[in-house]
C-alpha cells in the first residue's frame, strides 16, 4: 500500500487484486498511517431508488408498500424536483392524490421530508457489514 497504510485484518476468502506492477490480496481493515479529511457528505441526486430507499418502501400517506414516488407539491403547481418535496408513494394512494395538494384532499405527512441521513445512505452501499469491521465500528456506532 506504498507506505500509506497497512493491512489489519485480511479477507477470509482471499481475494486476490491485481494490477500490472503488483499482485496483492484485498484486506477486510486497513490502517492509515496519516488521517486523511473526508470531503462533506452528499447526498447525491434525487432518485426514485433513493427516495424509495430513504422512505423505507413505505407509503407516505397510507403506510402500505410504496413502489412509485409522488412531488407532495405537484410539479404542474410550482412544485420541485428535490428531496424535501419527494415522497415514496402506494400505487393507489399515488393515483388518488393526482395533482392536487394534501389540504385539499385533507391529508398530511407524518414526517418532514428531506435528504437522506448518514445512516440511511450507508446502506446503500449494498455490501453487508463484514464481522471483521465491529471491533472498530463499534465504538462509534
């Protein structure tokens, strides 16, 4: 790791990686040997993957499973493309709504809608958190 770091625990299926100056095999936890900062989180583009995943494949008006995203303010009535306007949303729940606002139909949200936490964003990794990883993960967890 060209003196950068230095490898704590290797990968029990031990993988190998390979590149055209070296061979070497793909640790579980590495150290580094300087910090290095980390640039500010991002929460990346609104997408409905994203919005589905934040929401919990959960309904925002009903709480059944939620497969399609509605803009709480339609976006026909000045409403965004954003975060805070984006809401996972039941088929049926999705069609009643159409383009009107929640007041008018008398509904409300039981959360605040916005970006994604820290939490929620890495999960989306798709990776299992490896055993490996709790003695360090889990003092700050």
């Amino acid at each position: 790791m060209a003196g950068k770091a230095e490898c704590v625990v290797e990968r029990e299926d031990q993988t190998v990686i390979r590149s055209p100056s070296t061979v070497g095999v793909v640790p579980s936890v590495v150290r580094l040997h300087r910090y290095v900062p980390l640039p500010p989180p991002s929460t990346g583009p609104v997408t409905r993957l994203g919005i589905l995943r934040r929401d919990g494949r959960r309904c925002a008006y009903c709480g059944a499973s939620g497969e399609t995203v509605d803009h709480v303010v339609p976006r026909s009535r000045g409403g965004s493309h954003s975060w805070e306007n984006c809401v996972a949303c039941c088929l049926r729940c999705n069609r009643r709504k159409a383009d009107r606002l929640l007041a008018e139909l008398g509904w409300t949200l039981p959360f605040v809608p916005g970006p994604p936490g820290r939490r929620v964003r890495s999960g989306w990794i798709g990776q299992e958190r490896d055993p490996a990883w709790e003695p360090w993960l889990a003092p700050v967890a």
